[in-house]
C-alpha cells in the first residue's frame, strides 16, 4: 500500500528505535470527517518478535530490574511531567482518531498522567513483608516483575487503558511491547516517546501496532512473554486466555459490559436521570462500564423515562473539536453500522424507540460515523438489544416491580463489569450491592474512577484487577523465602551422623 501523497507515516518503537520500513501500512480514517488522518506503519510478526527479545533483553539488566523504587518513581513522575507537557498532542491523537471530545481526550491526558504519578509512590512506598515463623527462621514475601508484559488495548479510550497498564507495568520493573489497536496507534506510540525521554532505558517499552488478527496470536504465544494485559472484546479475550493457559502464564483481562443502572422510587430522581444520561451516553456509549440496561421501578417509570428523553435530546452531537461537544461520532464507520443495524434489530423485534434511532440531519457532520442518542424501550432484558453490548449510544430501558425481581433481572446476563443503584434506603443499597454480580457497584452516583481504586470485572467482563495497590501486584510475581536463624539443620526427618 502507498503512502498519503507528501506524508510520511507513522514510524513505531522498538528498541528504542524509530520503526519505519515496514511492509505495510495503517491507513487511519477521521471518524469525525471521513477523511484520511494519516498511516502509520504496520509492525509484522518479525517485529512482534524483535520488540519482544529486546524488551527481555532490556528488562533483564540491573540498570532496570536492579533499579531502585525510589529511582524508578523518579522516571514514573517525569513521564507525568512530560504527559502534561505534551497534553495537546496526546489528546490530538486519540481525537483525531477515534472522534473523542477534545475535553474528554485532555482529561483522559490529565487522569492518565495521574496514573503515573499514583504508581510512583505506590511502588516507592510498598513493601515486602515478613510471614509468621513455624520455626526458626525468618519468612519473608517479595514482589519481582514478571519479565516481559503483552500490553494489549481496545480503541475507545486508549490513552487511559494505556496508562493504566504501562505505569503499573513499568512500576512493578517489566518489560513491556505494548500493541495498540489498529484505529488507534498514536496515543500509545507518543507515550512510548514520552517513556524514552523521561529516561526508562531503550528497550523496556516498545510499541507495535497493527491487526490483532495478524499479529496479536505471535505477541501471546511468544516464549518471552509471561504476561498478558488484555483489553477488548470478550471473544478475543477468551482466546488470549487460552493461549495463555496453554504457555502457563497470567492473562489479565478487562472484556466487555452490559451493566445494570438500577432506580428505585425512592431515589433522587433528578440526580439519578442526570446520571443515567452521563452513563450510557458519555464516550458516545463507546464504555466498557456504560449504564446500559436501566431499570427503574415501574411507579416512577414513566417519570424518570421523560426526565432522560428531556436531558439525551438537549445534547449536543459535534464535531470532537466544536466547543461545547459533549458526544462525537462513533470510533469508526464499522462501529457505527453495527449500532444502527443493532437499533434496526431491535425495532423489528417490536421495540419502541423513544428518541435517535437514526443519524444526525445536521449537513455538518453528515460524512462522519455520528449517530444520535437513542433510547429503545418496550423490550425485555432476554432481547438482544438487552444482552448483546452494542458500545454505542443506546439505552435499553425497562421497568421493575420489586427488589427480587430487579436482582434476578439485573444479573441476568453474561457480563458483570459495573453497576448503579439509586435508593435512599442504605439498607436495600447494601442489599442490593452484595447482590449484583458485578466488579463494581456505584451506589448513588455512577462512572466515578480512582486511579487508587482497583477495577475489574466478574463473570464474562474478565479475570484479574488494575489499578489500586491491586493493579501494581498484578504485574508482580511473588516470591517466598525461607531465611534460617539456626546454626543447624532443623527441617524433616533427622539425619544419622
Ligand atoms: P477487540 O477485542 O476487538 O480488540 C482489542 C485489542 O485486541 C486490539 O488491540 C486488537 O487489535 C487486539 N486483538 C484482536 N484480536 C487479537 C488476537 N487474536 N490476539 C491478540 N490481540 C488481538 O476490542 P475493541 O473492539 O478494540 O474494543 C471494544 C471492546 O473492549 C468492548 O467489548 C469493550 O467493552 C471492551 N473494553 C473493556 C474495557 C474494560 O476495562 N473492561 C475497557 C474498554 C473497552
């Protein structure tokens, strides 16, 4: 393929080096616009296994994995610094290529680099820890990086699903080669700069984009490689989960969501309606944890339906770069043929569409990947519309009678990445907490996120915690040790001298 007339693409990192002679190219699309962006070049099988050598290669000398906490903090805070710095650009990236609102993109920019700063002092500041005795020896626990970490990330929000997995990564003293999505490779190859002038060595993060068909299974399946950090779909998260079963090694997976956003008669209406809006249709509903299926007690249901009719018709559906945008377009054409022929399905299966239901009249955005929100109703939660993530702008609403019925309801689906609650009862709050079978559960409020807090999900929403204390153990292996305070051996069965 042949690059944009006048542009070079793209080049990747490996080693420390700028990658640019390669077979072929990403040619990336605005989403926004339909115009091409830019290309960027596409990292074969053959660069899957030289970032991974190198990223062992790299790891595996003193001056990384003998490196002090303190020193590595020192690193971690810089690339803050510099992520700061080069915030425009960052967000840039992602706007550009998967049609985020420049305000969301900063804050992921700003949130991300908070990320680094919050693993600095965790691993500045965790210990090991000494176990009780048995005997008479000293007993004692250590955390030591697994080597070489596959970093995989979906493209919805790349920016803060990068950092989440490199800063923690990097903490814990790995290795990384960091494969980005196809729509979205340049957010994670700036950082990949920023890593290389804040002064982690050459070699321990390297970043390869390209098709998860074509070289995601080489990246898994590497002998090097013994650990894998998944983000994406649940289908590809199974199979990475099995080819990496097969090698013995972790895979942490954060997979899809369908995540009940429950409201009881008895909640702050006006504040759980504000929520529901933000829920599903932040990101242009492109989140793993959008409040998707609403339940709301049937008494109050038609109350609170209009109350969200009132809020998702009064958003403003622009360009990423118009002030005031709060949803931009799909992440890419494909994505928005699927929301469209997901609402199509639904409307033949004898669903009510309340509002959207089609793309904008505005000529303005008429060659972009935008659809409208849209709020479907009037189906059950076995339809498909209820079951199936559509990672679009589209609310599933449906009513409950009480609270057995709403928590058989709500749990009944495949995922269990997040949920809400809206009650003033702080019992039934408790209750139904315990009861949902989900990683997360907001409890009057909905998609707040702390780097300190880990996040994760049950069932099919995947396996392992990020973030959190949590998440940098996640990218530790542990290490027992037995220290002898005896001048004898007093272990097993007694030796005849
Ligand atoms: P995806 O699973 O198609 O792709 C994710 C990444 O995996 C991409 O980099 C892709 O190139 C790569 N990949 C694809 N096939 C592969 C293979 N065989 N081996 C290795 N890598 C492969 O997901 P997507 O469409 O990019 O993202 C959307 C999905 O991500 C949604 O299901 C969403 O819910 C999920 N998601 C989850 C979270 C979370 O934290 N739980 C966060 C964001 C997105």
């Amino acid at each position: 393929m042949s690059t944009v007339a006048g542009v070079k693409p793209v080049p990747f990192l490996i080693g420390g080096q700028w990658i640019q002679d390669t077979p072929s190219y990403i040619t990336h699309v605005n989403p926004a616009t339909g115009e091409v962006n830019y290309q960027v070049c596409a990292g074969t099988e053959a660069h899957i296994d030289a970032a991974v050598k190198t990223a062992h290669a790299a790891a595996s000398k003193a001056e990384w994995r003998g490196m002090l906490p303190h020193k590595r903090a020192e690193i971690l805070n810089k690339i803050a610094d510099l992520m700061i710095e080069r915030s425009d650009l960052l967000a840039r990236c992602q706007m550009l290529e998967n049609g985020k609102v420049w305000k969301e993109c900063k804050n992921q920019v700003i949130n991300g680099a908070a990320t680094f700063r919050y693993c600095a002092a965790a691993i500045e500041t965790l210990g090991s820890e000494i176990t009780p005795p048995r005997g008479n020896y000293l007993s004692m626990t250590v955390y030591e990086p697994w080597g070489v970490v596959a970093a995989i990330t979906p493209w919805n929000s790349p920016i803060t699903l990068t950092c989440n997995k490199i800063a923690a990564a990097l903490a814990a003293g790995n290795g990384v080669v960091l494969k980005p999505a196809s729509y979205t490779p340049t957010s994670g190859i700036e950082l990949g700069r920023i890593a290389l002038d804040a002064g982690v060595p050459p070699g321990v993060l390297n970043v390869v984009p390209g098709a998860g068909s074509k070289i995601g299974d080489a990246l898994v399946t590497h002998p090097l490689v013994r650990m894998v950090s998944f983000t994406g779909g649940t289908e590809v998260g199974r199979r990475i989960s099995e080819l990496a079963g097969r090698k013995v090694i972790p895979a942490v997976l954060e997979l899809g969501g369908k995540s009940p956003h429950i409201i009881f008669a008895d909640a702050n209406l006006k504040a759980a309606a504000d929520a529901a809006t933000v829920a599903i249709f932040e990101g242009t509903g492109q989140s793993c944890t959008a409040g998707s299926r609403l339940f709301v007690e049937r008494k109050v249901y038609d109350e609170v339906l209009s109350m969200i009719m009132e809020r998702a018709r009064a958003l403003r559906v622009d360009l990423p770069d118009a002030p005031g945008a709060q949803l931009g377009p799909s992440a890419s054409f494909a994505q928005r043929d699927f929301v469209e022929k997901m609402v199509e399905g639904a409307r033949q299966e004898g669903s009510e569409i309340l509002i959207g239901g089609s793309r904008p009249s505005d000529p303005r955005l008429a060659k972009g990947a935008f659809y409208l929100p849209t709020i479907v109703t009037g189906v059950t939660n076995k339809s498909t519309i209820a079951q199936q993530e559509i990672f679009g702008p589209v609310l599933c609403a449906m009513p409950f009678d009480n609270e057995d019925d709403l928590i058989q309801q709500a749990n009944d689906t495949t995922f269990g990445l997040a949920s809400g609650i809206w009650t003033a009862d702080y019992k039934r709050a408790w209750r139904v907490a315990r009861a949902l079978e989900a990683g997360m559960v907001w409890i009057n409020t909905y998609k707040q996120f702390s780097t300190a807090a880990p996040f994760g999900g049950f069932k099919d929403s995947g396996l392992g915690r990020e973030k959190g204390l949590q998440g940098i153990r996640t990218y530790q292996q542990v290490k027992t040790m037995f220290w002898s305070m005896s001048d004898t051996f007093d272990g097993g069965f007694s030796i005849a001298k």
